[in-house]
C-alpha cells in the first residue's frame, strides 16, 4: 500500500495534504506518528468531562492537525467542536450531539489507525 | 571584492508552533532560503531569541500554545527593547484573532493550514524582513551610536525641515567642541574619550528635554545644537562644563561655544557654518569660551572668502606686486645697500591696496601661501636678474619660507631651478625662516634647510625673539643671518632695558659668528645706537618703506653713485 491508497482508504485528500508537506516524506514521517498522538485522547477525556476549555483547545490543535494531513472528515468534525467552545461562541448543541460528534471522530480516528497500521506494514516489510 | 551577499547578515526565521507538522510544514518551505530555527512554545521561543541575543530576521508565532502562548510572547517582545524590533507574523486559523494579534505587534498574519501557501509565505516573509532590515539601517544610520543624538546628515536634514515647514520657530545654531580632544583621547584613552562625548550627548539630551530642539554629534568632537533661542548661552555652556567636570576632578576638559542666532532667510547649513566660525575665534581661550557670531565676523569671514576666491585670478592678473625694502651695511659710513627683502603687495581690482596682514595669516593657514610665495620668489629672482644686467651689479634678495613650504617635496629643485634659470648664485638668494615654521614638525624645516645650505642658499632666521621658542630655534638650526625683531628696535632710545636685550642678542649672534639685521629702524638715534652696539646690518623705513621696482631702482642708481664717487 502505498501513501495515496492510504489516503484513499481513510477518505483523507492527498492532493491536499501533499501541498501542505510538500514532499511524500514528510507525509510519511506525520502520517505514521498520528496513531500515537494524545490529542484524540485528550478530546475524548475532554467530551467525557464536558470541560468546555479543553474541549476548545484539544478540537483547535486536531484541526490544525488534521487539516495539514488532509483527513478532511476529522477537520470538519473538529472544526465544529471548537466552533461550539470557542471561548464567546454561544452554545448551539446539547451535550450529547457534542458526545456524538467526539463519537465520529474517535471511528474515524481508529479507522485510520488501523489503516495506517496496514500502511506500515506493507512499506516496512 | 566583497560581494552584496557577504555584508549582508544571516536571515533567520524563528518557527514558534506547539505542532510539530506546523513546523514541519513552515520549515520545508522555507529553508531553502533561511536559516530556520524551531521552538515549541513561547517559553522555548524566548530561550533562543536570547541564545541568539535577538538576532533573528522574523518569528512565525503560533497564537495558542501550551506554556506560554503567541498573546504572551508578543508582549514580552514588546516590552524588551532588543527584541522589540524583530518583525512577528501570526500564524492561525481564527481570523477574531488577527486584530489582536496586529494590535499587538504583529506585523502580519498567515492563516492555517499552509494549503498551497508556499509563495505566499516566502513572499511575505522576505517582504517584512526587507522593510525591517531597511529600517534597522535607517534607525542606525539616523543616530550616533555613542551619544544617541542625530547623525550629521538626518540632523541637518531635519532642520531644515523646521526651517522650512516651521518659520515662526526661531532656531539659533550652536556649536560645542571640545579642547584639544585629540590630547585627551592620547593622554586619558580612547574609552576616557568616549566617555567624555556620551556625557555631553547625555546632557545635551536633558537640555533639549527643556528648551525645543535637536541635536548632533557632527564629527569626532563637534556638537550641533539647533535650538529655541536662549538668553543665557554662557550658562547653557557652564552647565555642559559643569557635567564634563565631574567625570574626573583630576582631569580638566574644556569646552568652547560659538552661537550664530537666528536670523531671516538664513538656512541652518550656513547657520552652522557661522556658529562654527564663531566657535573657532574662541580655540584656546579658556577665560572666554563662548563667542556670539556678529556682524564684524560676518564681514571679515566674507572678506577672506573673497580674498581666497580671488587668489588664482589675482596671480593671472598680475595684481600682486611684489616690493622691495634695502637692507644697509652700518658697518660702513655711509652706510652701504648691500641687499634687500621681497616683499608681497595685493593691488585688488575691487578693494584696492590690501595690507599683507589681511591676506598672509589667511593663505598661510590653508596653504595657499605657496602659492603667494612661489609667485614672490619668481619675480623677485627675475628681478635681481634684471638689475644685473641694468646697473652691473647684484643686489642679493631675502624672501620669505612659509611653514607649508617646508612640506612641499619639490621645493628644493625649484629653488635650484629658479636662481639656474636667472644665472644666480644661491648666495644672492637668501631665505628668510619665522619661528613658526619651526614649531610645527621641527626636523622636516631642519632637513631641508641643511639640503639648501648645502647647496649655497643662505637662511635667514626672521623675527628673532618675537616667540617663545627663538632660542630653542637657534640651538637647533644652522643660519646664516638672525634678522631681529622690530618690537626690540622700537624703545631702544627711552628704554634701557630694551636696550640691553639688543645689545644681548647682538652678542649670541656674535658668538655664533652670524651677522645681525636690525629690522625696523625709523630714527637716527635708533641707527645710532645700533651702530655703535656693534650691529651689521639694518632694514627700516629710516632708509626706506618696501617700495617698487623703479623706486628701488632710485636707491640703486644712489648706490652707484656712492661707489663711483668713492673709487673717485
């Protein structure tokens, strides 16, 4: 499997992604380190806890991950949560659509882990 | 030859981002053309901008970070005043932070992610580091490192900005300098020297904080100071000498002022150029240091300016003549034309006649003199060249040696050239030396005088004990006629003292086997006096004033006469 076929798989935009990062290896080097990053975690704990701030920061910084590996599904979902926790944004879902959208992300999340885990594999051995 | 590359400093980009793909992402696109560095987060960002004591070109900001976010280190950058410089642009995703973040410093923005932004982001960053570089230069070149005041061209430029755009303003121009700074820096050290400029740039400063104006250190030890008019200037001065006095009480440092006021329609350049002058009259005057340009200043500083501008066409014009005063032999009775002195005339189209002590001091201080000089020699050598042939006889003929004469490296073979050219002997073509030529670089005067000597030519040492250093002088120089002050000459028939002198230094001169001119003779009791004291040889308008060529020629048609009549 090669870098666009993962792409394919997760719904990601290489074309994107490779505009950001410039050279396959870069990609290479971030799309491999996502599985392990604690932002995903950190929302999670963060949506559990319906802590408003971390629920800004950790949406914000996945965002900005997320839009540079041009995973496109996470962005947007991402996008939404910090949308809603912005520190002056009003409140515009309850709870539980939060928990549902955090829901998607963590499939989408581990959709990609386990791709990227296929992805590995493959380059590496 | 070194190229535009290699004077210019390193460009370097600090990349503040908590997200490594960030900076993964700045730093591909820009380190093909930077140096790029990488912090984490604002505290990390701080510890480089101070590893790097603030040399960085620009600093790519994150705005939300762990630790210490962009907020954060955008106010600390503002609140240093070597980091406060450093262009800043703000990298984010939320445009309500923008505004902010510009308020703040930040001289621009790029959002995230960086799709497709690579151009964008090299262009902005080379935009901002040029107009930050060009600013860093102007800010530098704009202020003396030393003292903090203007440098010479930013200040004058600024006045006249007031000049032109503020006319109700009534600016005076001051100039400060400092005595013998050159002494201080050699005698106390550089550092010693340089403090010296910062505490008067500092008080200056404290001045201008009170009383409107600006201010500039010129050059080396020159201050301009443009400024509201004062009442006081002696106090203004005293207080500068007061702070410069307390930098060390063993070391005396003084200062002088020259003030020109304002005045309609004159611009600041020629305004200092006035102050300036007035500052020069008042070099060396410790008792008064301070000097207000007036209006005797202005018509005599414009005189000379004629005078200088005038020289070149009056050499071509032939308005310069030279005159001739007889020397006499009072050895013999009656006494004797045995030589004489050429002397300089300036027959001005415009002004008339001017008097030597109008225009000598002025060439003899910007070195024109040679020129007068040159001019003096050559006619006067034509001249005895042309008695010659007339009368039959040679009447040998002093002139004067400037001080810059000295330091002219052709002097000696046009010296030689010219009495060839006239068949002179060199004997009959003496030089007359001041005091003031010898002070300055003594053995320079010494060398060549022995080159001339050795050559035949006879010096004349000029103005004995007018100085202070005649006798050091004379220790020092070999000569071949001490020609005696007039001021000796002028009391010896009512002064005993005066008198005495006379007869002292008739005896050095004895002693040195070198006869004596007394220059300056008016009376017969004067002649008398010197004759019987033993003097050789006199000069003075008790036989003539310095007259032209075809009075002089009466003197030597008289000569003649006396000879002929005598081998009768």
């Amino acid at each position: 499997m090669n870098l666009e076929e993962l792409y394919q798989k997760i719904g990601g935009d290489y074309s994107r992604a490779i505009k950001v990062l410039r050279i396959e290896k870069l990609l290479d080097k971030h799309i491999r380190k996502l599985p392990a990053n604690q932002i995903f975690a950190a929302l999670d704990q963060a949506g559990k806890d319906m802590d408003a701030t971390a629920l800004f920061e950790n949406a914000h910084a996945m965002k900005g991950i997320t839009a540079n590996l041009g995973l496109v599904h996470i962005c947007d979902l991402a996008s939404v949560i910090s949308e809603e926790f912005r520190p002056g944004n009003p409140r515009t879902m309850s709870d539980d659509e939060v928990r549902r959208i955090i829901g998607d992300i963590n499939t989408q999340f581990q959709n990609a882990v386990t791709a990227i885990a296929e992805y590995t594999s493959s380059q590496d051995s | 030859m070194i190229k535009s590359r290699q004077i210019q400093r390193p460009q370097r980009v600090l990349v503040v981002d908590d997200q490594e793909i960030n900076r993964d992402a700045l730093g591909i696109i820009l380190e093909d053309y930077y140096e790029v560095l990488y912090a984490e987060n604002g505290r990390q960002a701080m510890n480089v901008l101070q590893d790097y004591h603030g040399d960085i070109s620009i600093i790519m900001l994150d705005l939300m970070m762990p630790e210490m976010n962009g907020f954060e280190v955008l106010q600390a950058l503002k609140a240093d005043d070597q980091l406060k410089s450093i262009p800043v642009i703000v990298l984010t995703a939320d445009k309500s932070a923008e505004l902010q973040a510009l308020q703040m410093g930040a001289a621009d923005f790029i959002t995230k992610p960086f799709v497709d932004m690579d151009e964008v982001i090299l262009a902005r960053v080379s935009r901002i580091i040029e107009l930050s570089e060009g600013r860093q230069l102007i800010s530098a070149a704009e202020h003396d490192s030393l003292t903090g005041l203007y440098s010479r061209n930013f200040f004058f430029e600024y006045a006249y900005r007031i000049y032109t755009y503020h006319p109700e303003l009534h600016m005076d121009a001051v100039v400060l300098n400092i005595e013998q700074f050159h002494t201080v820096n050699d005698l106390h050290g550089r550092e010693f020297g340089d403090e010296v400029l910062r505490v008067i740039g500092s008080e200056i400063r404290a001045f201008l904080r009170e009383s409107e104006g600006i201010a500039s250190r010129i050059e080396a030890d020159r201050f301009d100071i443009y400024c509201i008019h004062q009442n006081d200037y002696a106090s203004l001065l005293e207080r500068f000498q007061k702070k410069v006095s307390e930098i060390s009480p063993n070391i005396s440092i003084h200062l002088r002022m020259g003030v020109k006021e304002w005045q309609k329609g004159i611009e600041p350049f020629l305004l200092f150029d006035r102050a300036q002058v007035a500052c020069n009259k008042v070099r060396g005057d410790y008792q008064t240091p301070l000097m207000i340009y007036n209006e005797d200043m202005q018509k005599k500083e414009l005189l000379n300016q004629q005078l200088l501008n005038d020289l070149r066409p009056a050499i071509e014009h032939h308005q310069f003549k030279v005159y001739y005063q007889p020397k006499y032999d009072i050895r013999c009775n009656p006494p004797r034309l045995c030589s004489c002195e050429a002397l300089i005339r300036w027959n001005h189209t415009d002004l008339g006649m001017i008097p030597p002590f109008s225009f000598i001091p002025l060439f003899e201080g910007n070195g024109l003199i040679n020129i007068v000089d040159s001019y003096v020699w050559a006619e006067a050598a034509r001249q005895v060249a042309e008695w010659r042939r007339k009368y039959g006889i040679t009447i040998p003929v002093s002139v004067n040696l400037s001080r810059s004469d000295v330091f002219d490296p052709t002097l000696v073979d046009r010296l030689v050239r010219l009495v060839k050219d006239h068949h002179l002997d060199p004997k009959q073509f003496k030089l007359e030396v001041t005091e003031s030529a010898y002070t300055d670089n003594a053995q320079q005067l010494l060398d060549v005088i022995e080159q001339l000597r050795d050559l035949g030519f006879e010096v004349e040492m000029d103005d004995f004990g007018s100085g202070y250093s005649s006798l050091n002088m004379l220790s020092e120089m070999p000569i071949d006629v001490l020609k005696m002050d007039m001021k000796f000459i002028r009391n010896i028939e009512t002064s005993p003292t005066d008198l005495r002198l006379v007869q002292l230094i008739l005896d050095i001169a004895s002693y040195l086997h070198v006869p004596v001119v007394a220059e300056g003779v008016e009376t017969i009791g004067q002649l008398d006096l010197l004759r019987k004291s033993g003097c050789d040889l006199v000069q003075g308008y008790f036989f003539s004033p310095p007259v032209p060529p075809e009075e002089f020629e009466l003197l030597i048609q008289k000569e003649c006469e006396t000879e002929r009549n005598g081998n009768i």
